[in-house]
C-alpha cells in the first residue's frame, strides 16, 4: 500500500495556530495543483462524523492539546493513498507537531523535500485567531484555547523546524505580510523543488 507513496513530493507545512498556514495551502493547490491535507481538518471531520473516536478527539482538541501521534498519521496515511493516483504532490498542513510525529511519518510514509515554516508574531497569530473566531465555529478559536495551543506550538513544534534545518529543508517564510507578498515567497520555495 504504502509503496503508491514512494516517490511523491511531500511538503510540510508548519507554524503557529493562526499563522497562516491554511490560506497560503489555498494558494499553492490553485497554483500548483497539490492535494492539501489538513491534519486538523481530518480531524475535525472525524469529529463531525459523530463517531465514538470523534467524541474522544473533540475533548482532546477543546483542550489545545495534540491527539495521539498514531491516529492523526493513519488519517494523514489514508487521505494521501486515496489520492496517490492523481496527486502531483502533497501539503501535509499542520504536521508534524513535535519530532517524534515527524519521525514516524518518515518511517510510515516518506521523506519530505521541503518544509515551508510560516512565521508570525505570537500577537498576530492570537489577533488573527480571535477574529476567526467570530465566525469560524470551532471550538478551539477562544482565548483560553489559543493561549494553550500558542504554549504548545513553542514548546513542542519549534523543535521540528531545527530538526529539519539541519537537513536544509526548511525555507522561512514571513506571514506578517499581506497574503499575496507571503505568497510570492512561497512560490520561489516550491519553484526550486521542480
Ligand atoms: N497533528 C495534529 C494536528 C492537530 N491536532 C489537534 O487539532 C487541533 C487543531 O489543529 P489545527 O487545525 O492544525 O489548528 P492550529 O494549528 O491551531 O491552527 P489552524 O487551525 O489555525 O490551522 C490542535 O489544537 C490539536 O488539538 C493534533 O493533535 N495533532
Ligand atoms: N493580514 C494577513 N492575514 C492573514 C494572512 N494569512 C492568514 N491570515 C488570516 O489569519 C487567519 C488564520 O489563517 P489560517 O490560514 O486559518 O491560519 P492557520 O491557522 O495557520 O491555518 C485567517 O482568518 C486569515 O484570514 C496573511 O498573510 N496576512
Ligand atoms: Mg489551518
């Protein structure tokens, strides 16, 4: 199974809650074509569906804290086969969140060839995410909940950027601009992996 995945091109896409990392996703699959997988977004739909495993996330994810390593990576495994067909490359959005994820992905899936590190301020990403929250409808999008996840991210997603700088994958890119000029720089960082 696993073997439909060997040679795809996989981009992670990191940063804080609220940096941007989803609009600048948007982007690079209309431009680019890739398949934007969300480990959150898989989540939340499982958690839509209603389902006993759903009920367990939502507690979890209320809280801002990471679900079990095992059931976001089978999600993530199962999203990328089904589309391995069509797919000219991946954006695993929000993963890894702390080493031992992306070590396992490695071992499970495969190597990623960039990893696209978007950078806010942490006083633009809680502005951005209370604004959000006016209208997004999820559960996490309350000061309470982003104060948590923000701890978290410092914590345990900014060692995944060095853990791959030493591999000299990582391309920074400056979200505190307006969309398009964070976009520009995107695309020279998925303009050299051609
Ligand atoms: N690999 C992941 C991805 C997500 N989550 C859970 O899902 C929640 C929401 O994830 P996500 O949508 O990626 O949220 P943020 O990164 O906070 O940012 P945003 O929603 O703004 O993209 C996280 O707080 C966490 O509880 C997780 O445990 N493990
Ligand atoms: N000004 C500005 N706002 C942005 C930018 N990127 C995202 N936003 C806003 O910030 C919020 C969070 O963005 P999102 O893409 O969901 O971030 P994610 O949490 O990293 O996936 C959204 O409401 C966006 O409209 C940017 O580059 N500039
Ligand atoms: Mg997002």
């Amino acid at each position: 199974m696993a073997d439909k995945l060997k040679d795809a091109k996989i981009v992670f896409v990191v940063g804080g809650p609220g940096s941007g990392k989803g609009t600048q996703c948007e982007k690079i699959v209309a431009k680019y074509g890739y398949t934007h997988l969300s480990s959150g977004d898989l989540l939340r739909a499982e958690v839509a569906s209603g389902s006993e495993r759903g009920k367990q996330l939502q507690a979890i994810m209320q809280k801002g804290e990471l679900v079990p390593l095992d059931t976001v990576l089978d999600m993530i495994k199962e999203a990328m086969i089904a589309k391995a067909d069509v797919s000219k490359g991946y954006l695993i959005d929000g993963y890894p969140r702390e080493v031992k994820q992306g070590e396992e992905f490695e071992k499970k899936i495969g190597a990623p060839a960039l990893l696209l590190y978007v950078d806010a301020k942490a006083e633009t990403m809680v502005k951005r995410l209370m604004k959000r929250g006016e209208t997004s409808g999820r559960a996490d999008d309350n000061e309470e909940t982003i104060k948590k996840r923000l701890d978290l991210y410092y914590k345990a997603t900014e060692p995944v950027i060095a853990y791959y700088e030493k591999r000299g994958i990582v391309r920074k890119i400056n979200s505190e601009l307006p969309v398009d000029e964070v976009f520009a720089i995107v695309e020279k960082a998925i303009d050299e992996l051609k």
